[in-house]
C-alpha cells in the first residue's frame, strides 16, 4: 500500500513540475508525456531501496 501511495504522490508531484516547468519555458504542456516520465522516475526511486538493502545484507 505504501508503495501505490508513493506512486500517487510522484505521479501528482512531476505533474505540477511538468506544468510549472512549461509555463517557465513557454513550451506546450503534454499530461502523457509528464506521466511516463513520472512513472519512470517512480519506479526508479521504488526500486533503488531494495537494491541497496540487497548490496548492504551481502556484505
């Protein structure tokens, strides 16, 4: 559950970047194009903490 709740707030959390950022550079905003990005970005920073748990217990 705390991971669908992470995946909520960054998806919410680059979407408002996604916005802010277009407005600054006067380029079109694109909601599918910010979500993929997002969703990466989500997993990346889901995954990364059991990575490091994985290379921390073999040592």
């Amino acid at each position: 559950m705390k991971y669908l709740t992470s995946m909520i707030w960054i998806i919410m959390f680059f979407q408002i970047i996604g916005f802010i950022g277009s407005s600054l550079t006067k380029t079109v905003y694109n909601p599918l194009q910010t979500l993929f990005i997002s969703l990466i970005f989500g997993v990346i920073f889901i995954l990364v903490p059991f990575e490091l748990e994985k290379l921390t217990k073999r040592n």
